[in-house]
C-alpha cells in the first residue's frame, strides 16, 4: 500500500507567519528599558548640545530658549547627567462677550552617560539668553607613589 501525501505551500500563510516574528522581534526591541524614559517624556524635545572635552573639564553648551533659569533642574552623578527643563504659560482675557483661555508649553528633555567621571558637586551652571553652560570637573586620578626597595641577593 502506497500513501501519498500531498501538502499545499501558500506564499501568503509564510508572509503572515514573517510578519508576525517581526513584529514580536521589533515589539521585543523598543521595550528595552532606554527607549522607556523616551516613551514617558513624549512631545519633549531634545536641545541642541555641544559637548567639548579639555584635560581638567568636560563642558556642555546647551540651547534652552525661551526657557527660564528656574525652570531647569540638573541632576548629576559621577558618570551620568540628566537635564530637563520645562515651561508652562497660561493666557487668559475677559472682555465684554468674549472668553479666552489658552495654554503654551515648552518642555526640554535630555541625558547623557559622560565617558569618564566627574565631581557632581563642583559642577559650574551658568544659564544666560536662552544658553546653558556647564563646566563638569573631571575627577582626577590619585597618584600613589610608593617607594620600591631593591634586595639584593
């Protein structure tokens, strides 16, 4: 006795069952937890930073316009440094028959890992015409010199 067996290939069942593996690889991919923070800051825009490094320094220039210097917070650890600043304006006018209201915002979200480490608390911030400038201290190595005494044998 012969079996035959017979199956059907269909092109469109091997797309769907593609496109489902990529959507899970992708799905898996944006879940990472550095593309969270983005998610949570959503309509903040990233200012415009340059990033310089001297021998004692790292020093940012950062483009806050229209930004207040109360209204931006720095937070700063040894190898990290996270900036955000925001704005909030609400207008209103009453007249006669009429009723205004609206609202204006202005939000800056940016972080960086640093590639070396830096002294938080001697950090130097200063904020003028819409520019931040910081000037991050690096940490210094300690140099231990040690006397080495030779033997002789």
């Amino acid at each position: 006795m012969t079996m035959v067996w017979e199956t059907w290939w269909d092109p469109f069942d091997e797309m769907r069952r593609i496109r489902r593996e990529m959507d899970r690889m992708f799905n898996n991919f944006l879940a990472r937890p550095m593309y969270r923070e983005e998610s949570k800051l959503k309509g903040w825009r990233e200012p415009l930073t340059d990033f310089k490094e001297t021998d004692n320094d790292l020093v940012l220039t950062i483009e806050l316009p229209g930004i207040d210097k109360n209204d931006i917070q720095l937070n700063a650890t040894e190898d990290f440094l996270e900036i955000k600043a925001e704005t909030k304006n609400l207008i209103e006018e009453k007249e006669e028959g009429m009723f205004r209201r609206e609202r204006n915002y202005k939000g800056f979200y940016r972080s960086f890992s640093l590639p070396c480490k830096i002294i938080p608390e001697k950090i130097d911030a200063v904020h003028e015409n819409g520019v931040l400038k910081l000037k991050l201290p690096k940490v210094t190595p300690k140099k231990k010199e040690k006397a080495v005494s030779v033997k002789v044998k």
